[in-house]
C-alpha cells in the first residue's frame, strides 16, 4: 500500500460556522454534530471565526481508491503508529483515509510506516 504525503500544514478547528470557509478549496474537512462545528484546514486557511484551534499537523493519504467495505486499512496503520507512540487524528472520505499526525512526529511516522512495508511517496 502506498502513502501520498501532502505538501500543507494543517490546524484542527472548532469554529462558530462554516461562513468564512471556502468550500472549493483542496483539504477542506468540516463535521458538524449537535455539540459542535469542526474543521479542519491548511493553516493558511483557518478562518476568522475559530473559537479554538490546534496547528501543526502534517497529513498523508492512502493512495488509490479503497472500496468503502474494506476492512482494517486505518486500524492497521494507527496500530503502526500507536506502537512508535505517535498518536493521529484521522479523517475518511469516500474514497480513501487520511492520517494526521503533529508536524515534530510526521518524519518518524513516515520512517515507522516504511519500515511496516509502506511505500512513501
């Protein structure tokens, strides 16, 4: 399986609305639940409204497109990070996952994954 890094920062926000958020913009990911309105975005993104946030995130994908009923992808890579003792912030579309991790622990994630046998690119 191979891992597509991606080239932006990120924060994770908590945000009073979606208003100031361009929509059309690549690594846009919002979750809205009863208790609250979460966003998260390349840094150079974060809107004027964030109550909260959290910056320094790098982020890779899993490269491809993984059939919704595949079992076991982000359980198999955070199991690989979590024993390296870095912890991850997750996020799936449709199509595939995406795996946070703080920017100080992204070089050692990516190394641990490699040495698991994940291709890097």
């Amino acid at each position: 399986m191979t891992i597509n890094i991606i080239a932006e920062e990120f924060s994770v926000c908590k945000v009073t609305d979606y208003e100031g958020v361009n929509l059309s913009s690549p690594y846009i990911f919002i979750g809205s639940t009863d208790e609250e309105k979460s966003l998260v975005c390349p840094i150079r993104l974060v809107p004027d409204n964030t109550i909260e946030r959290d910056d320094g995130w790098k982020a890779f994908r899993i490269e491809g497109i993984l059939d919704i009923s595949l079992i076991g992808v982000l359980a198999t890579i955070s199991k690989v990070l979590a024993d390296g003792g870095i912890g991850i912030f997750a996020i799936s579309t449709f199509n595939t996952d995406y795996i946070l991790t703080k920017s100080k622990n992204f070089e050692r994630a990516i190394g641990l994954l490699q040495s698991a046998g994940y291709s890097v690119k």
